[in-house]
C-alpha cells in the first residue's frame, strides 16, 4: 500500500471515485485486523470480519468533520469505529451480564472470543472509558493496538510520542485494565 496513494485518496474523499478506489487498497489491512479480532470467535457468531470490514469503512469515509492526516491516521480513527462496532453488537445481542463469569483479558492476541466470554468486549470497553478519565493516552495505545492492529511505532508516530513511551504506556495499560476487570467481576 502506497502511503502517499492512501492520503491523496483520504483528501479527496468527497469525490465518490476516490471512495471505490480506496476500499481495495485499505481493505486487506482492515480485513487483517478484523481476522484477529475473530481468530477464535465461534463458528455460528453473527459478525463476521467481512461484515465488520465493510462497516468500518463506511463509517469511515463518510466522515465529513476529520481531517484525514494519512494512512496510520485513517486505521487509529479505523480502531474507533471498529470498537463502536462490537460494541454496539455486542450490546444488542444481549452479552453475557458482569459477574456471571471471569473473562481472561488476551490483550496481545486481539479479542479472544468464545461463547462464554461473549461480553468480554462490552468488559474491555467499560475498562478502557474509566482508563481515559485517568490517563487518556494509555487508553487511546489500547484501542489503537488491540483493536486497530496498529504496531508500537505507528501508534507512536499517530500519538507524537517516542515508541519508549508508547511501550511503557502498553505495559501499564495492560496491567491496569487486567486489575480492573478482575476486581469488578
């Protein structure tokens, strides 16, 4: 992918061609992302990363307000768009209820689903809004790596940050939320 094909595309989205010929050279990295999320989802789950894909970019580049300021921004604002998206299926298809069961929190592969950790999403979205009201760019590193797939250099670059703060910021986030869903289970 042509990163400076990708922001001539993102700045003329308002031109309906430069949305056809955009979908073909982000969708393999946005289908990417959406396979991790449901590398172990179950068979019969009703989102399908095809689906979620699909939504996504839709979401995306009907955007009037966002200065696009390039590919890596396109996927952190991607990241957004799909966690709203789980979210909101997860929260309409009745997830399992808080305290019903632990769910193991699998940050570094992506979401892990299974049937019995079906509200595990709805659990890491809670985590990550009470993570931003205490420090917002930990939470912002989560949502960019685990749900945008983004790497530690590109959040870094997204954020204007060194990858050093980047990575610590990781490690700390990790090791908050995984404290946060244990004790509000």
């Amino acid at each position: 992918m042509n990163k400076t094909e990708v922001s001539q595309l993102l700045n003329q989205l308002d031109l309906p061609k430069s949305k056809e010929q955009l979908y073909p050279i982000v969708y393999d990295n946005l289908h990417d992302i959406a396979e991790k999320l449901f590398r172990r989802e179950r068979v019969d789950h009703t989102l399908q990363p095809t689906l979620l894909v699909n939504e996504a970019y839709l979401n995306l580049v009907d955007q009037d307000q966002i200065n696009w300021q390039g590919k890596t921004h396109f996927f952190a604002v991607g990241a957004q768009a799909i966690r709203r998206i789980l979210v909101h299926h997860a929260r309409s298809k009745n997830a399992i209820k808080r305290g019903s069961g632990e769910h193991m929190l699998e940050l570094e592969e992506g979401i892990a689903f299974t049937p019995e950790k079906e509200g595990m999403v709805l659990d890491i979205h809670e985590g990550l809004e009470q993570l931003a009201k205490v420090h917002d760019r930990q939470a912002t590193v989560v949502e960019l790596k685990f749900f945008g797939g983004l790497k530690m250099q590109e959040i870094a670059d997204e954020l204007g940050v060194s990858i050093k703060t980047i990575e610590v910021d990781w490690k700390v986030a990790k090791a908050w939320l995984k404290k946060f869903m244990k004790s509000d289970l």
